[in-house]
C-alpha cells in the first residue's frame, strides 16, 4: 500500500478545490454567453429591419439576465423606433432585388410604378412585394412621362431613376414606398 504523505494531500485537496472552483465559473458564464446571444441576434434583427425578432431576442437576452442593461436599453428603443427600423429593412430588401431588364417608353408614373412593383416581385419570388403610395394633391406628377432602358439594376436605383424623371422623390414608410414631389 502507497502512503501518501501530508504535503500530497493538500495539493489534491487544493487540485479538487481548483477544479471545483472552474467548473463554477464556467457553468456561472453559461447564461451570460445565451445572454450575449440573445443580445447579438437582437442587435442582428435591428440591423436587418425586423423590430419583431429583435424585440423578441432582447426580451429573452432580459429573461437570462434582467441586469443587462444594454438588452434594456435596445429593447426600448425597438419599441420606440419599430416603425423606422421596419421601414429600413423594407429600404434594404427592395434595394437587393437586382431588375435583369426594365424598358419605359412614355409610361406615366403610375405605370413604371406598376411594372417596377411587379419586377421586383417576380425576381423576389414574391418576398418583396412593394406598395407605392402616390402623394401628388396638385397633380403635377400625373402629366409627366418616363422613358428609360436599364439592365441588371437594383430596384432602388431603377426607382431613383424613374423618379428623377418626373422630379419625384421616395420615402420608405413601414409598409409602403410613398411618393410625392421634391
């Protein structure tokens, strides 16, 4: 039988304590890496235009540790600027759809609006499907016509385009693509 001597013993017991002591630590940054998790996914969503996921990601980042502050803090501005951070997102989306080919020869306003909403639809496969609101009280856009030919364009830019030619100009509201004149 080994003897094992006092000093032994103490560095096992010490050892054991270290390694007690480690796996506390690790289990305890556990919920602050899900939280950090949470919070990142939240901050991903805001940038990608969905104030619901990201309101979601924020509460559950709350959920793991109410005292994350900046989870606090992110969840109230999404509550504040939902409308805003949708209306990017609806921006960026439209802006990604790339038209193969877009021809206007004399159309109205109203028309490029109608043929670019169902391009963007058809190359989407129907995952953005723009709704254009026409603010024009006096009229003036009405009367003015649009020629262009473009190819291999991101609907925003064939949008800007259009709009140039009748001295218009875009807003993205959180569900529609409004229109009025500069």
């Amino acid at each position: 039988m080994v003897k094992i001597q006092k000093p032994m013993k103490t560095r096992i017991a010490c050892l054991s304590v270290v390694l007690v002591s480690l796996h506390s630590a690790v289990m305890a940054e556990e919920p602050a890496v899900a939280t950090s998790s949470a919070y990142q996914q939240g901050l991903l969503a805001v940038a990608a235009g969905d104030p619901v996921k990201a309101e979601a990601c924020f509460t559950k980042a709350l959920q793991q540790d109410p005292n994350n502050a900046n989870a606090r803090y992110q969840l109230i501005e999404v509550k504040k600027n939902a409308a805003s951070i949708s209306a990017k997102g609806r921006a960026s989306r439209f802006g990604a759809v790339v038209i193969p080919s877009i021809q206007l020869d004399g159309a109205t306003l109203e028309e490029s609006l109608t043929v670019l909403g169902k391009m963007v639809a058809r190359e989407s496969k129907d995952q953005v499907t723009p709704n254009f609101i026409t603010e024009d009280p006096q009229s003036k856009l009405g009367s003015k016509t649009i020629t262009l030919k473009l190819n291999n364009i991101p609907a925003k830019a064939a949008l800007e385009y259009i709009l140039t030619q009748v001295g218009a100009k875009a807003r993205f509201d959180e569900h529609a693509i409004v229109v009025s004149t500069r």
